[in-house]
C-alpha cells in the first residue's frame, strides 16, 4: 500500500541512506525530506534526546514523520562525544577525538561504538515507536578515507569480520549492510512491513 | 522591601555563590534554592539554552524563578566546551581541555573566556530578562587549585591586571569580584535594586 513518510531532518547524507534502504524494502513507500525546526535535548541518552526531538517534529509536520538521532560513544572517554557527537564534530573534528585518544595507546582501550536511534510518530494512532542500532568497533589511530560522514573516518566497525577499514574507506552499500543507523533503519522498515 | 527569588539550579556550589552575593547585596531579598526539572537545550548560544531553560522553570516553579547557565568558551577549540561545559567536566574533565590544548602550546592561542548568562522570570509582570557576565582569560598548562567548581583549576582570569592564579587558586570572595557569574548576578542585582 503507499505510505508517505516524513524524515525529519536537516542532514542531507542521513537522509540519502535512509531514502536508498527505505523505498528499496517497503513497497509503495514514498520518504519526503522535511525540515521541521528539530530541537537537541542535553540528555543522558539518545532515546531521551530522540523522543523529544520527535514530539517537536510532531508540531511542524502534517503527517506520519520519524526522526533519527545517532552518536558514537568511546567508553575510555565516559561515553563522550555521545550524544553532542554533531556538535563536537563541528568543533573538535575527528582529530579532537584522536587527541584525547592519545591517552589511549593500547588497542584494547579504544572500543567504541555508534548507536543510532529512529522514533517514529504515526499520526492516526498517535503512537511513538523507537527503534534502536548499534555496532561496535575500534577508534583508528588516524583518519582514514573520504566516504560517508561525521565520525566515520576514525571508527573501524567490528562487522565483517576481521574488517580493519573505517566506515569512510567503505561504500555507502557496504556500509548499509552493518551501520547502526541502517540496524535502526532495519527495524523501522519490519515494523513498516508489519503495517502493510 | 521583602522579596522572595528562586533560583532554579541543581549546582549548590552555584546557589551559594549568588546567595552570598545577592543577599548581601539587595535588602529584604530572600533567596531560596529550587529544584525544578531543568531542560538544557543543545543550541547555538548561551542565551538560547538560558531562555529555554527560564520558560521550563516557570512551569514548576510557583515564584519569581531565575536560573544561571555559564560555559568556557575557548576559541581554538572553535567555542568548545561552551554550552557543554557541563558535561563535557563530567565526561572529559579538565585534563581532556589540556590534552585538546596541547595543539596550541603558545600562550597566544589558549584565549578562553567564562561566560555567565543569568535569566530572570517574573511572576507579576511576565517579565523576562537576561543579564550577560564574561571574564576574558587564558588556559593553563596544567591544573592549580582546589577551590571553585568545573574548569577553575585550568583558567587564569585577566583581572585583576597582572593577575596568574587560577580561579580555583582564588577564595569565594575574590573570585566574586570577577567572575562572569558575578558579572552577571551584579547586573541582576542593578535590576532587582531598581524595582524596589
């Protein structure tokens, strides 16, 4: 059946990936770019940020909308940069976070992961549904590749394998295989899929 | 006149700063400590994480209601930690602002500033107002001092001239002469005096 669908969300990239997965999986969905005025909690998690995000999103966009909130959390640094992953970006860039790694010279100490999380607002039942990505990996001990975005130049995914490129040396269908935002993504489509 | 204020803030090292300060200061003034549920917002300014602050604070607070939001502002870290400094204290502490800083070993690149935004809500007329403090500095090399709060030890204020202590090598009372946050509550205390 068709199914419009708002993303909600300022960042072009995220929302080409979710666009590409998205229509490719459910049939007769149509996802729409709209630019709701999305406002960033200071939380303790990505679901408290991601459900506030979304009741503001609810107020600007007519129909059914989800918004997606993502942050790569480096436990060697309490969690940091987290949830103010994309302003941290803007400020310290990826070499912010490989200087505050030099702390952290052992490999066994620079676990780390993105986690992403999709809210999803249906309009005709009023529902909230959250849906929750994650993969783990290892900060690099420099960038490496010009691929994908944000942090993905510092960060080698634990998926396939044996895997020692970072996401930015992957192509974005690989990258869709093993991303969080893509396991989030996966969840939101079965639950699309599950509506039909 | 007798005048009851609250100041919404979980910090009690800030509420009794501005206790001290503001009960000395304004006659009849009463200042109580309230704990309302705070909403910091991830935004631009200072000013707009201090009004969006103010206007969670009305709604659980039955009184005259002002809160206080402050950040270290380092321009060669593009404004990090600014809004976050909070945060970024629990999860980096001030030994990542060094490793951050060692990019920048010339003491001509390690101007930082203090900024206090103070917001004030009252009841009677629906007023709101902001108060902006600042204190210009430089980041040290390392850390000295066991007095203040957050960044302190790491933050040498240019007053008083020729000055080269921390802030947390200075007591509550000199500090209180030139703090942004006493900048701020001074400009507070101008308003609260001109009511009366």
């Amino acid at each position: 059946m068709p199914l419009q669908l708002c993303f909600a969300t300022g960042n072009k990239g995220k929302f080409n990936e979710a666009k590409a997965f998205l229509e490719k999986e459910v049939p007769g969905l149509h996802l729409k770019q709209c630019s709701a005025e999305l406002v960033e909690l200071q939380a303790d998690t990505l679901e408290a940020v991601a459900r506030f995000k979304v009741e503001g999103a609810i107020k600007s966009c007519k129909g059914n909308v989800f918004i997606e909130d993502a942050g790569l959390f480096v436990p060697a640094l309490n969690g940091f940069p987290g949830i103010f992953s994309a302003e941290v970006k803007k400020m310290l860039d990826c070499k912010g976070i490989l200087k505050l790694m030099e702390e952290f010279p052992n490999a066994s100490q620079r676990d780390a992961y993105f986690q992403a999380c999709t809210c999803l607002y249906l309009r005709e039942t009023r529902e909230i549904k959250m849906f929750i990505g994650r993969i783990d990996g290892i900060i690099t001990f420099e960038e490496r590749g010009n691929q994908g975005f944000g942090f993905d130049p510092i960060f080698v995914p634990g998926e396939p394998s044996g895997n020692t490129r970072t996401f930015a040396e992957m192509g974005i269908e690989e990258k869709n295989e093993i991303s969080h935002r893509a396991k989030a993504l996966r969840e939101l489509k079965d639950f699309l899929l599950s509506l039909a």
